[in-house]
C-alpha cells in the first residue's frame, strides 16, 4: 500500500514540475530574450516527462503483477 501512495506522489509531483515548466517555457518564449534558458527550461521538461513516462510505466507493470498474484491466490 505505501508503495502505491509512493507512486501516486511521486506522479503528482512530475505532473505538478512539468505544468510549471510548461507555463516557464511558455513564458520564456514570449519573453524570447535569453535562447539558453529557454533550451535549458526545453531540456528539463523533456527529462521530466521521461521519467514520468518510466514512471507510468512501472506503475502498469506493478498494478498488473498484483492482479496477477491476486488472481493466482484466488485459484
């Protein structure tokens, strides 16, 4: 059970950094005064939806091993 509220938090708070970086990127684009940050904002964002999507996908990999051992016990 932890490891789910581990897994749920931890998603919550890529989701929150990468809407953060969005609305950064976003800004920086407008502002278009300094290429480097926004590159650099561009690069963070593009690490953090990868491990949100590793994220994610552990998380499947993990809910469908527990259906598993949970449909094997109830043999």
């Amino acid at each position: 059970m932890d490891q789910a509220i581990s897994f749920s938090s931890a998603l919550s708070r890529l989701e929150t950094a990468l809407d953060r970086l969005e609305r950064a990127a976003g800004n920086a684009e407008a502002a278009d005064t300094d290429n480097v940050a926004l590159i650099t904002l561009e690069a963070e964002r593009d690490l953090l939806q990868l491990k949100h999507r590793r994220l994610l996908q552990s998380t499947e990999r993990a809910v469908a091993d527990l259906d598993a051992l949970i449909a094997s016990a109830g043999r």
